[in-house]
C-alpha cells in the first residue's frame, strides 16, 4: 500500500505532520519522544519516513502505514557529528546524511 503519494510531511518542532494536499485537511500527527530539533526529512518513497534529530545526533525510522496510528524508532543512537540533511537513496538502499560544520 502506497501511502507517501498524496500526503505532504512536515518536521513542526519535534513533531512530523501530514497533509492531504487536495482538502489541505491534517491527516497525520506524530510526537517525536525524546527529539530536541528534528530537521530532515526523507522517505521511501512507500509507507517510511526518516528524520534526523540536529541536536542529539539520532536518526529516526517512522512508520506511516497507517496514518491514523503512525509509529517511529530511533536507528542510529549516535551519528557522532552532527545530522543536518538526510536523503534515502532507494537504488542502494541506504540513507545518506550530511553533517553541519565547517566541512
């Protein structure tokens, strides 16, 4: 089931929203435990997103399969540097992060 095709997910905070972008209507709304500044976002491109959390260095796996009842995990404890971009590449599946610096 392809549930990434209609709505628009958004990092509000520690918080991931989803919109139907035909009603514009909030179809989605998942508090990030624990997260301190979420600011990336990818997804599969089916039914996963993953974020990135800039200040403590996790990344998280979330789970939107079913929009009423989303759920997430964190994947990585310690990026050791610091997340600030994150992209999945599908072709490999893996995800790829950026870190924020002088480098």
């Amino acid at each position: 089931m392809e549930v990434l095709g209609n709505p628009l997910f958004v990092i509000d905070g520690s918080t991931i929203r989803g919109f139907e972008l035909n009603t514009e209507n909030e179809v989605m709304t998942l508090q990030v435990n624990n997260a301190a500044f979420l600011n990336g976002l990818t997804n599969d491109g089916v039914s996963t997103l993953y974020a990135s959390d800039f200040s403590n260095k996790t990344i998280y796996k979330i789970d939107v399969s079913d929009l009423a009842n989303p759920s997430h995990e964190i994947i990585v404890s310690n990026t050791v540097s610091t997340p600030n971009g994150i992209i999945f590449d599908g072709d490999n599946n893996r995800l790829i992060f950026v870190n924020w610096g002088n480098n």
